[in-house]
C-alpha cells in the first residue's frame, strides 16, 4: 500500500507531490553521489531541470479534507528507503522502514506537532526551529510537520518566518492551516501553496470500506451525512455515542417553538460538548499523569509521592489538560453547529426544489416540517446565525451566551 493510499479524493496534489518527492530524492542521490562518484560523472537520479522539491508547503483545506493525512504521506515519501526506487518506483512504498516508521510517528527525523492547545506560543517554536536546524539523523531530510499552523501566535509566526526563510539545506517544513489567509502573509509567501477540496462522498465511503472494514452500507451513510468529512465520517460509522449526539442535534430545530425550549436546547449543546471533552479527558489524561509520575520517579510504595523539585512538571501538564479540555470542548460544539447547518441547508434544498439529495434523509419528516413553515429567506437568516455563532465562539464569546443567542435566532429565523 503507498503513503498516498490514505489520501482521499486529491489526485492532483498528489500527483504534485509525487512528483516533488521524486525530484528530493533526486536531489539526495545527486548529493551521495557527489560524495563518492568520481569526478565529471553526473549524479544519480539528476531529474534535469527545475526541481519541483521546496521546502516549504503550506496545505489548506476545509476540517476533514485531510491536511495533515497528505503532510504526513509527503514526509514519508521523502523518507522512503525502498530499493524499488533505483528501479524507477516511486518514493513512497508505504512498507519499507522510511515509509513505516513515518507513517507510525517515530521516525527520527520526522517531527509532527499537532497541538491540543488554542495557541502555539514562542518558545515551542523555538524548540521547533532549533530542531529543524539538524541535520538528519538518516541523511535525507528533516521533516517538521506543522499541523495547526493557524495556531501560531504572531511572535510564533515571526520566530518561524525566520526558519522558513533561510532554511537549513536538508530541512523541510509542511504546514497545514485550514485556509491561506490563516496564516501569516509573510511565511505564506515563502511556501509552495497546495489546497484540498472537500473529498467526494464516494471516495470517502470508499476508504471506509477499503481501510477501516466498515460495512458498505454504512460507509456510504456516514459518508453522506458528515458531506466529506473523513474523519467524522469514520467517527459516525464506529462510536455509537457519536451517533446518539448527532441524533439530538438534528431534533434541536423542532424544539425552540418558545424561548424556554431556546434556552434548554443551548444548555444541552453546551452539557454535550462539555460531556465530550469528559470522556477525552478520562481516556488520556490519568494515563498521561500516571507516565509523567513514572518518569519523574514517584516513589511507589510511598503512596507514590514525587520527589523534590518536580511538582513544576505536574503543574504543567496539568495546565496542558485543561487548555485540551477547553479545545475537545469547543471542537465538540462546533461539529454540532456543522450537523445544524446541514440540517438547514437540507431545507433550503426541499424549499428550492432543488435536484441535488438530502444529506439528512432520515430526518425526512423533520425538513419537511421545517420546510413547509418558512421560506428560503428564513431558512438563509437561521444559516447565518448558525454561522455568526461559530464565529462568536472563535472570538472567545462565552460559549453558553453565544449558543443561546443563536437558538433565540433560529427561533425567530
Ligand atoms: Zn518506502
């Protein structure tokens, strides 16, 4: 299986990619080459021309399109140690120890930062482009994949414009950010710009069934209703809870006939989102203190007290928790906003009369309602302050107030 297989629905970025891939491990043969060919004879592998190797990418996309999916398949192709390259393979098997260990996250020059944090301050990234100034470790490429470039606080940002514009020679940088304007215009300029379309529902339905065994059945729903989200799709097809959330949600526009039955409707989003970032917390943070307790030599048997001079470490990691609650938190809320506006954009078909199919089928009897007691211009206005809301809660607002005044809106619509 190559490192493309897990990429859905992108062909010609992976195409260019492929090709970039080709064209660095070109550029490493070239260089080994120069090291122990004799004089005057060409390098291995010379592409001629102009190499289609930089480095530094920026992928955008909409959430689930993939963006750190393609970051890391490229990292592994750059990676790849297959000898079936020398035969004129494509780097990027997908099996050899480059591929493999890329792919698994412990290959020694790939470092893949996905933060649980609303920010990347500037001392991470210092950390970062100090590591990104090493050589690597295997003798082909230092690969720092940044996944939420977005995140980047503007010192962040300058601290890495820095990296990013005199880069050591075998260093590469991929960022993902889910737009260019959310990035600095400054490092933006300085990348190569590859954006992600929102994968077909066939394809994702496809790589449900071909990677994660999902019946087709049930791929295919998931696939629809999540309208190209890989990830949520994957979600809908395997956790049952996440169905049930989904379920309420899509029942939340018959419920706010009057304001109390507003106001309780926000409160249940918010428990909801609230219950979400629980249950993530209860999965990972217990082992987490249990493996900074161990590292830092808690003493066992002594009711596990740590020693002397380490509780700042605790302290840390705990800060860390609650910053990722906080995130887990809004994530949550904002994939229900996304399930209302498909719900309203599913009104609006039936409004229209328009020939395209319903993402939300099986709530049929709800749109139908919904349809038959307003108008487009209602169900418009209802999308917008669905929109305004998630907006309101990307400002920081207070999560309840922002939620509670969208449902009065929808109400009012
Ligand atoms: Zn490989």
């Amino acid at each position: 299986m190559a490192v493309w297989d897990d990429v859905v629905g992108q062909e010609r970025v992976t195409q260019e990619l492929a090709a970039a891939a080709r064209d660095a491990d070109a550029l490493v043969s070239a260089d080994r080459a120069l090291h122990t060919a004799a004089p005057g004879e060409p390098g291995a592998g010379e592409s001629g021309g102009a190499s289609r190797m930089t480095h530094a990418w920026l992928f955008t996309g909409p959430p689930g399109s993939g963006r750190s999916t393609v970051a890391r398949a490229f990292a592994a192709a750059l990676q790849c140690v297959s000898p079936d390259r020398a035969l004129g393979g494509a780097p990027g098997c997908g099996f050899c120890d480059g591929c493999h260990t890329t792919l698994v996250g412990t290959h020694a020059d790939v470092e893949i930062v996905r933060t649980d944090l609303l920010s990347i301050g500037v001392k991470e990234t210092r950390d970062l482009v100090r590591r990104a100034s090493l050589s690597p470790a295997g003798g082909r490429w230092q690969v720092i994949v940044l996944e939420d470039a977005d995140r980047l606080t503007e010192g962040a940002g300058n601290v890495l414009l820095k990296a990013v514009e005199e880069p050591a020679p075998r260093t590469v940088w991929l960022l993902c950010a889910p737009s260019i304007e959310d990035v600095l215009p400054t490092i933006r300029s300085r990348c190569r710009h590859l954006s992600l379309r929102t994968p077909p529902v066939d394809a994702v339905a496809d790589v449900l069934v071909r990677r994660d065994g999902i019946a087709p059945e049930a791929a295919a729903a998931a696939a629809r209703v999540t309208q190209g989200h890989i990830g949520r799709a994957r979600r809908l097809a395997t956790d049952e809870r996440a169905r049930a959330r989904r379920a309420a949600v899509l029942k939340l526009p018959l419920r706010i006939d009057d304001i109390g039955g507003c106001l309780k409707a926000a409160q249940e989003l918010i428990d909801a989102a609230g219950e979400d970032a629980k249950q993530v917390a209860e999965e990972v943070d217990t082992k987490e203190t249990e493996e900074l307790r161990a590292a830092l030599g808690a003493a066992a048997g002594t009711g596990g007290r740590l020693p002397r001079g380490t509780a700042g470490a605790m302290k840390e990691l705990q800060d860390r928790q609650k910053r990722r609650a906080t995130r887990t938190q809004r994530d949550s809320l904002d994939l229900a906003l996304v399930d209302l506006t498909g719900f309203y954009r599913d009104v609006l078909t039936l409004q229209l009369g328009a020939p395209v199919p319903l993402a939300n089928d099986e709530v049929r009897d709800s749109l139908d309602r919904v349809a038959r007691a307003s108008t487009p211009v209602r169900t418009l206005r209802r999308i917008e302050a669905i929109i305004a809301c998630r907006e309101a809660l990307d400002r920081n607002v207070a999560p309840l107030l922002a939620v509670e005044a969208m449902t009065a809106a929808l109400r009012a619509g």
